[in-house]
C-alpha cells in the first residue's frame, strides 16, 4: 500500500501539468527580432579569408550586435559585420571582427570540435525548419578552426559530436579578424518550398581578453545562445530543392590484439565494412546504415576510481550513436553533474558493463523532422555472440510533438531482445512545458517489461523550476517501483524514491572585478520503496565568485547522511559496516582564467568523521591545461585521495588523466593519453594520430596499451588499429 500511494502520488505530480497546459498561454516571446536578406549569386566565392568578391559588396550587412557580458543591453565594444550570400548548393557567411587592438586576438586552437574556451570566435546558430527548437551551430575561431553542433529542444541537449561537411577559411590582419564560410545544403535539413523561405538565424561575438560576449538577436541573460526561440530571420531564399541525397561511408581497417605477453595470443582482424550509409528519406528525415560497425577509432574512457557504491556513468563516444543523439534523450534526471536515471544509453549497445567492445553486425537509424510538429527518431541494432553471451537485437523508438511556443510531449519505446528469448523493455510518456518565458514544467511516466517480472516495474517523475539570470529554483519527485529496470537505459538507484528542491541567488554586484555570485542551496532525500527507509540524504551549499577576467572561485560545504544495509568495500580492501553514517564535508575550487597560456583547476575536500567517528578523507585535485602554442597543448588531471577510517591510518589512491595534443595543422592531429589509477594498479597510455585528408573523411592511426603494474603479464592489454574511410556522394 505504501508503495501504491507513493506512486500515486507521483503520476499526480504530472497530471497537475495538464490544465495547465491546457490553459497556458505563452508571452513575451522574441521569436526574431532583426531580418538580414540573402542574395543568391551565380558566381563562385572563392574562399580566403578575404571578403574581396563583387558579390560581398551587393549583400546586405548587419553590424547591431549587443553585449550579453559585461554589459547587458549595451553595444558591443568592438564593430562586427555579417554578410550573407547563397546559391543553388551552398549557403556562404562573410565575417569581418575589427578589433582596435588586434594584437590581442586570441587564436590558439586547431583541433575541432574545440569548445575555444581560451580563443575569440564567432558563432552561427542555423533554425532551418524555423520551429524555434532545433538547430544547427557553427563556431570558428580567427585561425578557422571549425566547432560544428546539433541543438535540440532550445539547448535541452547539444551535440557536439555531430561533425558534417562545412568549409572555412579565416585570416588576421592590422584592422581584427575575417572568413569566409562556405555551408553545403546538402550538409543541413530544411523544408523545401517552392517560395520564399525563411530559416531562424543568430550570430555570436566573443572577444576573450575581454571575456565579452555579444549577439545580434539574443542578448538576454535570461537566455542562453541555443534558445533558438530568441533567434532572428534569415529571408530571400527561393528556388531551391530539398537537398536530398545518398552518401555511401565505407571503410578499410585492419587491428592487432595482444591480450597478455603471450604472442600466441595476438589476433590479427583486416576488417572491410560500411560506415555509414546515409539517405535523405524525405527534406526532414535522414537514414543512417552500418554494417559490420568498427569503433577502432574511439577515444578510451578515463581511468576512475570509484568511492562510490553505485556505477559509474561513462559517456558516449562512438560515432554512429551519438549522430542525432539528442532527439532520443529522455528520462535524464540529473543530480551531481552526472545522470542518476538515463532510460536510454547507447553504450548498452555494443558494449559490457566493463566497457568490453561487443562486435557490433550493424544497425539502422532514422531521425528527423515529420512534417512542422513532430521529432522521430528509429534506432535498430544487432550485436553477434561473444563467448557464451548470446547475441542481442535493440530497438528505440522516438516520437515528440510540439506544443504551443517551447513546448512538447512525447512517446518512447526502448526493447532489448536476446537470441534466446529473454528481453527488457520499457514504454513511456513525458513532457517539457516551458511557460511564461522561465517557468519550466516536466514529466515522465513509463513502465519496463522484463521476462520472468509480472509486478512493481513503473517510473513516475514530476519536476517543476524557475530559472532566469537571477534565480534558479527547483522541485522534483522520482519513484522507481522496486522491478523497474532499463537494459538499454543508465540507473544509478533502483527501488527509490528521490525528492530534491533546490533554490540559487546570482546577483550581479557593481564592480570591475567580480561579475557576479552564487549562493545556493540542494537538498536531495532518497527512501527506499520496499521499506520506507532512509537511504541518503545531501545537504549541499554553494558559495561562488565569478570574476572579470574568468577566473572563478568556489566553496561547498556538504552535509551527507548514508544509510547503509549491508557492509560496503572501498578501494583498496577498505571496509565499512553496515549502519547509518553522518558527516560533514567542505571543498574549495579556484578555476584559473581561461584565456591565459595556464589555466585550469586547483580543488581540495575534507571530510570529517567519514563513515563513522574518527574517518577522513582528503581528497586534492590539480588540473591544469598548458597551451604552448596553436600546435601544441596538454591536459593533465590528478587526483590523490586520503582516506582513513575509523581513526586508521590514511591510504593513498592516485588518479591520473593526462594528454597532450599536437596540431600540425588543421587535418594533421595526434592526441597522447597517459593514465593510471593506483588502485587497480594500471597504468596505459593511448596514440591517436588523425589525418583528415578531406571533409569528411579519415584516416585513423591508433595504439592503445594497458599494463598491471603488480608484474603479471597476463592483465596486459595492448592493440593497434588502422582505419581508412572514403565517402561517395550522389
């Protein structure tokens, strides 16, 4: 019965949204606030850098940009103009950042996909079914650097992974900074018309030694860049066909395996298969096909140790899964910076819970739009038998329908079906109402089907929050029925319930040096459905300074209750019994500016009675990233935890993550990674050497090597991977 009225209580959480929406009326929406006109052109732009062409001079330009940071409201300090053209196959963005010191533009990066974190840039964000949701983003930097994204759901999720065909070209003169940006229709969606079209459109400014940002439509605090609702109007585009079209990605790789010192137990595998196979079904809808799928080039996960007694989130990597990767996303309640429920994790595909690669005979995909309203997304995959694991076949299905001017609802389906007959799998509803600009109203209902389960397998959560540039509160309840379980979602608790609240002041005080503060506070409470006990509870305050320059500081103190009903075994043989445990903790972090040649992250905790009277745990983090030049940066981050309990002496465990990055050029890039964490005791290092010989296409050169450090040769893991891929294109 309790676990009843719980429940219940839960799908009220949602049902209270439905009048609400209903009767919700949405206001103040700037869906476009400043028009730019394209001009089609016959003629070819040749890019350079160089805005020189007859056509430049004919495009209308837009020059109103207006800080969002350091000061809202106000123009931007330094003069932008834009410039537009298109013709039959492309769209083409002219760019001219004068700067009154150009001696000061920041411009160290190379490798793509680069958040430019330390450089100035300039960002496009293209709405081109003008929905108000969706996305595509481009970013460069004034070395033409290139930084591609899908945005879905107005920044719910942006994908970073997403990499398409594009082209720029940037040069830096006395005066700022200019490019020339070439975007392929065949490289984006659209809803073709026969008349004039109109795409949603913002454009980005940062000045990094200034740490300003300004925008030409969405200035607002209140609004983040990928709010594409905030965005402005792109017009004059006519006569153009829907750019469908088949593009055919196969491969060529061949890996050798050594698993132990043993060379009889080397495997030498030549692989051929296809990539990707890619087919504009309709304007809206993409398929995607792989056969024989190889992610020989997929970066390794970090080495983590894990002091925790749930699993550890380890995110998506491979290619194939993370294309369109965020029309799938549901079910994410996030809590701590990682996901705690997650029903839908690619990486249970194709992969052991120990990160085993599983072969893989292929799969199929279908994302997009269906007509203006609805978002599909289709996803079937096949793995082979590995051993005595049979193989598995997976299915997700994905529909959202949009609803007034930020808002959805919608279905998921997920099922995991082994070749001998047992399965998992989970149906469901949710929705994301946005109302009156910052009120946020979300839910999610849904129950799994797991063979040999007939009761206890439904999921409730109810979420309500207010977030703008000054406050950012929040109410949530989750109930997961004791047998509720995803094999193709991420769970870090089953059988809880969670009730979280949450409430953040960031005021913005008068100064030349600090830009603004956070003082917050979180509760999070998780009781046990099948007993109505207590399991954890966080009491979490934050203290942060944010100042001019970036730099930032921040102080947590935390007070955290565990529970626990059967003993729990830390790293390194450390074991706690089973009972209930209070203690407080504090941690200090001072983030360094990010535009100097040093910056990064310095931190230290303390945890006092950890785990019982006379426990401590000192944990240290120092993460700093060097950049040399624009060829030439490393990341390196180590943490060393203290942990003695019960007044016992402290036990080391070291953690190290460490790269460094060398950029020969924009198409010659080799990544090295060098890891160890004490407790397992393995230290492996990874060469990654990237070679893109033209848009789109790779070769990959990769050497991953791990080694137990206890002397036994058997735990060694080492493999080389080379892979080459070509793309045709009709």
């Amino acid at each position: 019965m309790k676990n009843t009225t719980s429940f219940i209580l839960a799908l009220g959480a949602l049902a209270f949204m439905q009048p609400v929406l209903l009767a919700a009326q949405e206001t103040g929406q700037q869906h476009g606030k400043g028009s730019l006109t394209l001009i089609r052109i016959e003629g070819e732009v040749i890019l350079d850098g160089r805005l020189d062409e007859d056509d430049w001079e004919k495009a209308e330009r837009i020059t109103e940009f207006v800080q969002k940071d350091p000061d809202e409201g106000m123009p931007a300090t330094e003069r932008t103009e834009v410039r537009a053209l298109y013709d039959s196959e492309n769209l083409y963005f002219g760019v001219q950042c004068f700067d009154s010191q150009a001696e000061g533009i920041r411009a160290t990066e190379l490798r793509r996909d680069n958040r430019f974190q330390n450089d100035d840039s300039f960002a496009i964000i293209l709405d081109t079914f003008h929905d108000h949701r969706n996305a595509f983003l481009f970013r460069i930097n004034p070395r033409g650097t290139q930084y591609d994204a899908l945005v879905t759901d107005e920044g719910r999720d942006i994908n970073s992974s997403w990499d398409e065909i594009w082209e720029v070209q940037a040069r830096i003169d006395e005066t700022g900074w200019s490019a020339e940006i070439r975007i392929p229709l065949s490289s984006i969606r659209f809803s073709a018309s026969d008349g004039d079209m109109v795409f949603g459109a913002d454009f980005e400014r940062i000045i990094r030694r200034k740490n300003e940002s300004s925008y030409w439509n969405n200035f607002s605090r209140n609004f983040a860049f990928e709010q594409v609702s905030q965005s402005g109007h792109l017009y004059g585009m006519a006569g153009i066909e829907s750019a469908l079209r088949l593009r055919i990605k196969p491969y060529i790789g061949t890996r050798i395996l050594t698993r132990g010192s043993n060379a009889r137990n080397t495997n030498f595998l030549g692989d051929i298969g296809l990539e990707d196979l890619k087919y504009a079904v309709t304007s809206g809808l993409t398929l995607d096909l792989t056969l024989n799928t190889d992610f020989a080039q997929t970066e390794v996960d970090d080495q983590i140790i894990n002091f925790d007694r749930f699993p550890v989130f380890f995110p998506e990597k491979r290619e194939f899964f993370l294309e369109g990767a965020g029309i799938f996303e549901f079910g994410i309640f996030r809590g701590e910076g990682r996901p705690q429920i997650k029903l839908y994790h690619s990486r249970r595909i194709g992969l052991s819970d120990q990160g085993t690669e599983i072969p893989m005979l292929g799969g199929a995909k279908v994302t997009g739009k269906l007509g203006q309203k609805f978002t599909m997304g289709f996803l079937e995959a096949q793995t082979d038998e590995l051993g005595a694991r049979p193989g598995d076949n997976f299915a997700v299905f994905r529909l959202k329908r949009d609803i007034l001017a930020r808002s959805n609802l919608g279905f998921f389906f997920t099922n995991r079906q082994a070749e001998g007959g047992d399965y998992n799998r989970v149906v469901g509803f949710d929705q994301n109402l946005t109302l009156l600009e910052h009120l946020q109203l979300t839910g999610l209902i849904g129950s799994s089907f797991t063979d040999g389960i007939d009761e206890d397998q439904m999921i409730g959560i109810g979420a309500i929050s207010w977030k703008d540039d000054l406050i950012d509160a929040g109410f949530s309840y989750t109930h997961l029925q004791e047998n509720f379980d995803s094999d193709l979602g991420f769970i870090e608790r089953k059988g809880t319930r969670k009730t979280e609240a949450r409430a953040a002041y960031t005021p913005r005080p008068d100064s030349d040096i600090i830009r603004r503060f956070n003082f917050s506070y979180r509760l999070e409470d998780f009781q046990r459905v099948a007993t109505d006990e207590l399991e954890t509870r966080f009491h979490h305050f934050n203290f942060s300074i944010f100042f001019e320059n970036g730099s930032s500081f921040r102080f947590t103190p935390h007070h955290e209750t565990e529970n626990l009903i059967e003993p729990l075994r830390l790293p390194g043989n450390l074991m706690v019994p089973e009972g209930r445990y209070s203690w407080w903790y504090s941690s200090g972090t001072y983030n360094l500016n990010p535009a100097r040649m040093l910056s990064g992250q310095i931190g230290y905790r303390y945890e006092m009675d950890y785990y019982g009277e006379g426990g401590r745990r000192h944990s240290w983090s120092f993460s700093p990233t060097l950049k040399l030049s624009s060829q030439v940066s490393a990341d390196i981050r180590y943490n060393l935890n203290q942990i003695g309990l019960f007044g016992g002496e402290l036990e080391n465990f070291h953690q190290l993550n460490s790269s460094i990055n060398v950029a020969f050029s924009r198409k010659w890039l080799t990544s090295t990674r060098i890891q160890y964490n004490s407790s397992s005791d393995v230290i492996g290092y990874s060469v990654r050497l990237n070679y893109i010989y033209r848009p789109g296409d790779d070769l990959f050169i990769v050497l991953n090597d791990f080694r137990d450090q206890t002397g036994d040769p058997s735990k060694m893991d080492r493999s080389f991977a080379v892979k080459f891929t070509h793309s045709f294109d009709f």
